[in-house]
C-alpha cells in the first residue's frame, strides 16, 4: 500500500525522505545541494536526489491557463498522478510507490503542484534496448519484447489505459534472469469498465512512435503479434487494430513535422 497521503507543510514531511530545506529549493524550481536535473516534458520538472535516500521529484507545469480551473473538478495533476499511481497498484501492476505530494488550493489554482516518489533501480524500455540490441542474441531480444507484450496487454486486458505510454515510460528492472517492468508518468493514466478502442490505439501509437526509427520491424511486428494473442484478439480485430494505429502514427507523426 501507498504510505498516507502528505502535503508539503513542514510538519508533515518525513525529513528523512526530504529535508524542508530542500522541499523549498525545488519547490521554487532550484536544485539543491546533492539533487540533478533528469530529462523530462517541457510541463514538468524532474530532479533526482543522488546522495543518501534515492528519490525523485516531479514539478508539475501548467500546460494551459486553464489548469486551475481543471484542478476545480477534476483534481490537480498531483492529485492525478498519485490517483493513477494507486489505480496500477490496485490492479497489481509494478510503479514508484508515491512517498509525499502536495494537494494545496493555491498550487493548485496556479497549475502546479508536486510529487516525491521512490527511485526505481532500471532504465526505459527503450534506453534498455539501445543496450540489450544487438549485443545479445535472438533469444534474449525476443524474451525481452515478449515481457513488454504480456505487460501492456495485462494493462490493457485490465481496462487501464495509460496516460503517455512512451517505452521510456516503462521502466526494465533485471533481476538475475527475470524482468520487472515498472510504469512511471502515471498523471493521465486511468481505469475504464472496459477500454475503449481509442485508448488502445492512442497507447500503441505512442509506443510506435518511440520504436519506428530504433527498434526493426520484425521485433515490432514480433511485439504487435504477442500483444494480440495476450489480449484474445480475433483476426478481424487484429487488422482493424493494425490499420488503425499505422493511420494514426502518420497522422501524429505528419502533424509533428
């Protein structure tokens, strides 16, 4: 389970999570002594403490002037994230555990908030591959695409769809011979009665578009023929799902130019 649910006030942060000190640092977007900047989206700060307890720090940005008024009814982005967080656990799925976050009014009308979370010892789907390919032989990459094809569709078996399902957004975690795929970036991610048709094909675009230029079509047609077994797709729905996502990639990735 999450530990309670704690905002940012002094005295209710575990100082040996986090200092107050520096809480306010990074809150006010500086970096403390002992912390880094880590790549993240341009509506977010990302810091990762790199002396004592690891842990990392997410910033949210507003994303439009209307954030505050979102955060009225649908919650801020800190309350999203630790909400889509919780629905993953629930369903036995492997995240960062949500350690402390910040669910006040005023950072929240301003479209901002935060999230401190548990470090996750493994690299991206993708920064894995850059190292697994083609260093290891066959077997290895196809177990390893395999393990991302039962993950996703168990995700998507489960009615979830997650919120920006890029493959660094999924993290590999190696033990011994055995892989643990944790999913990170968890503010839009969400629990549906049954997912709908767009949610899938939005999921596999964006994992598309991280693989088009790295990843070679055979272990991506080899991952789209594992994730349709995994998820009982019929022939009919597999063609429909292939056609649908091969338009949207172009359509995404037209736009993007």
């Amino acid at each position: 389970m999450l530990p309670p649910l704690i905002t940012g006030r002094k005295s209710h942060c575990d100082s040996k999570l986090i200092t107050y000190h520096e809480l306010s640092v990074l809150v006010s977007g500086g970096i403390p002594s002992g912390w880094k900047v880590v790549a993240s989206s341009r509506y977010a700060r990302v810091c990762k403490r790199e002396v004592g307890i690891s842990v990392f720090f997410k910033l949210f940005l507003p994303r439009t002037p209307l954030e505050g008024i979102k955060a009225i009814f649908r919650g801020s982005r800190s309350r999203r994230f630790v909400q889509g967080t919780e629905a993953l656990l629930k369903a036995g799925f492997l995240a960062p555990r949500v350690l402390c976050w910040d669910e006040s009014f005023v950072m929240a009308m301003m479209g901002r908030g935060w999230v401190l979370t548990e470090a996750i010892d493994g690299r991206g789907v993708l920064d894995s591959w850059r190292k697994l390919f083609p260093a290891n032989d066959v077997k290895d990459i196809r177990r390893f695409v395999d393990e991302v094809a039962i993950q996703v569709s168990a995700l998507h078996n489960a009615a979830i769809a997650h919120g920006d399902l890029r493959l660094n957004n999924m993290l590999v975690a190696f033990e011994d011979k055995n892989i643990k795929l944790f999913f990170i970036d968890n503010e839009r991610s969400r629990k549906h009665s049954r997912l709908p048709f767009k949610e899938r094909v939005k999921n596999l675009v964006q994992m598309n578009r991280d693989a088009l230029n790295e990843i070679p079509i055979r272990y991506r047609a080899y991952f789209f023929a594992r994730y349709c077994r995994y998820c009982s797709l019929s022939i009919g729905e597999r063609r429909r799902l292939i056609e649908a996502v091969e338009a949207r990639t172009r359509h995404v990735l037209g736009r993007a130019c």
